[in-house]
C-alpha cells in the first residue's frame, strides 16, 4: 500500500521507515523473497538502501551479544549489512542490486524486539 508522503506529492510505502525514503519515485519493481514474504522493490535499487526503505532496519546481529545489526557505511568496508542472499551467507548487501527472484535471508535469530527488528508489526 503507498500512502502520500507529508509535504510532497512523492509516493512513501506505509511501513517505510521514515529516516529512508525514497528521493524520486522507483521504476520497474520485481519481485524477491525476504524470509518468506515477497516483496516488491525497484529494480537496480541497491539492496540495503531497498530494505531500509521497507523499514526492514536490521539484517544481522552480532556474533557476541546477538545484538541487531543494519547497515552502516553503505560502501562495503563494515559488513553489518550482510545478509543470505540466494544461498550464499553473509553477502554485503550495500554491494549489489534488486534483482528479480532474490531469496534473502536476515540472519537474525532470537533478537528482542523480534519483527520489530525485521521491519514488521510494531
């Protein structure tokens, strides 16, 4: 569902987080498989910033503490923005692009918060 955005014309999913939005409106979108929900997310769009703007904020979790993860520097040097992308783990996802048929796995297990985390009911 796409609600207006407060003070442009520009279209904002309901759930997108309200830190990432989308600057200009998303061209062809495609179909992917985020722990089993499909997802439509514009094609080409990097990976990471298509999840943050979906409100999905947290795609890992540390080793240690199994505290959420999301995406930090977006050029590739952290790996906070790994995730399981068509059965390869730990695949920075700020270093590839939507691609239609995507099947992406959060590594998140056990986080407090839960779908909160993963950008689902608050």
């Amino acid at each position: 569902r796409v609600a207006e955005t407060q003070g442009t014309d520009m279209p904002q999913a309901e759930n997108q987080s309200p830190s990432f939005r989308r600057l200009a409106a998303p061209g062809r979108v495609v179909r992917v498989n985020v722990d089993g929900q499909d997802l439509n997310l514009p094609e080409g769009e990097v990976l990471a910033a298509a999840l943050l703007a979906e409100g999905k904020l947290a795609l890992s979790q540390s080793i240690h503490e199994k505290e959420a993860r999301g995406p930090f520097c977006l050029m590739g040097t952290c790996a906070q923005c790994s995730c399981q992308v068509d059965g390869l783990r730990h695949q920075r996802t700020c270093r590839m692009v939507v691609r239609e048929g995507m099947d992406i796995k959060l590594e998140i297990t056990g986080l407090p918060g839960g779908d909160k985390c993963r950008g689902g009911e608050k």
